[in-house]
C-alpha cells in the first residue's frame, strides 16, 4: 500500500516574526531545527521507513527534510529538490510585517489576500529585493510575480503527476517536506477538496501527517503523528 508522509518546515525566522515570507530563503530558528527533528523521531518511534523523499528549493523546507531524516535514522534516502513545491507566492506583501500590512490595507483586504482560494495579493515589483528571476534556482523557468491558492496548485500539480505519482503507484512511501500552502495544494488535490473546504485546512509545523493510499492513490486512512499537535484532516473520500 503506497504511503504518503506530508511534513510542513518547521518555524522560521520570519514565522516568528510574523512577516510574509513566501520564496525568500528564510533558515529554520532553533525551535524549528528542534520541530523536524522531533518529526524524525515520530517517523522513527512509528516504524516508518521511507523511500523517497521530496521537498522544495528553500532552505528552511530542505533542513527540515534533512534533519527529519536524520533523526529518523534514515539519511540515506533519496532526496529530490524542486521549486514547483515551494511555497505559495506572496506578491507585493513579501517580506511585509503581517499587523502592519492589516492596520495598512485592512484586516478583512489582507483576510482575502491570504485566504481566499482564487485571489492573489498585489503582484511582485519586477527588479526589487525579492525579484527572484536571477535566483540561478529558477534558471530558465517561467516564474509568478504572484499567486493565490489555485495557481499555487496550478504550480504543484505537474511535479505531483511527473515525480511524486510515479514514485506512490511502484509502492514507496515518501514523504513530502515542504511548506504550508504546497501541502495545502497536495490536500485539495489528494481529497478532492472544495474551494471553501480547503480554506479551512491548517497544517501544523514538523507534524508528520501520514496518509494511506490505494491502488489508484485515493486515501484510505490519514493521521497526524503527534495527536496533541493534530489539527483536523480533511474528510477522506469514499
């Protein structure tokens, strides 16, 4: 039965300081290093063993991947990075302070902004501090300059389907560390999600949620591994 390990970075410098922080390459704190180890040590305490590993081109989401991994004792495991599972593209509010842009533009504009399914925030300045085109990263790649939830699963889907699909149907369990939007993208997709119900998904830092497949890669079974941590998991589909 193939197996899916969903694993969100854990706490970032700009999570702590409640920015937005998007495709800047924000490092772990000490308390985030400490959340993927403890996610490691979950998979390990659960006999878990993984095959494959994917995670994004972000720092904070690679060490979250690599400290898991460690931890769990299985450092050996494959590791593929893309910026198709990085996370969602947060435009012109990139780096912003998240009080002050809501005492700035509103709190129910930002609510939209960063709710919403199809509403992207303003796009990104071409040329600015966080102008990412020159990130040798995305060399030769069509990049947003924003996006909302669905174009960040726009983004997601053909990585799903091109890597992380064939590698579920031969069997393997593997496990995605990457960021809260990504994972939400996966969620929408793997539970057939509506537009509102994905709205109210949350997916707890360094939590390992472990999802069960069948042969056709619809889940059978999901659970957070650290319950008192364990936000709700959407409905599976019958």
């Amino acid at each position: 039965m193939p197996t899916l390990v969903l694993l969100r970075h854990g706490q970032s410098q700009w999570n702590l300081e409640n920015r937005f922080t998007g495709w800047v390459d924000v490092d772990l704190t000490a308390e985030g290093e400490a959340q993927a180890r403890r996610g490691g040590e979950l998979i390990k305490e659960q006999g878990i063993e993984i095959d494959r590993a994917f995670t994004s081109v972000l720092t904070r989401a690679i060490r979250t991947c690599n400290l898991a991994l460690d931890a769990a004792g299985q450092t050996y495991v494959p590791v593929t990075k893309d910026w198709h599972l990085n996370e969602r593209h947060y435009g012109g509010l990139t780096g912003l302070d998240k009080a002050e842009t809501a005492a700035k533009h509103g709190e129910d504009q930002v609510r939209v902004w960063r709710r919403s399914y199809d509403v992207p925030p303003p796009p990104l300045d071409a040329g600015g501090e966080y102008d990412f085109k020159a990130d040798r990263r995305y060399a030769g790649a069509e990049l947003p300059d924003t996006e909302s939830l669905k174009t960040t699963l726009d983004r997601v889907l053909p990585f799903w389907d091109g890597a992380i699909t064939p590698a579920l149907t031969s069997g393997d369990t593997v496990l995605v560390a990457a960021h809260g939007n990504s994972i939400r993208a996966i969620l929408k997709l793997l539970f057939n999600l509506s537009e509102e119900a994905i709205l109210d998904v949350e997916v707890p830092t360094s939590n390992p949620l472990v999802i069960e497949l069948d042969a056709g890669l619809k889940p059978v079974s999901a659970r957070y591994l650290d319950a008192s941590r364990a936000n709700p998991v959407p409905v599976l589909v019958g």
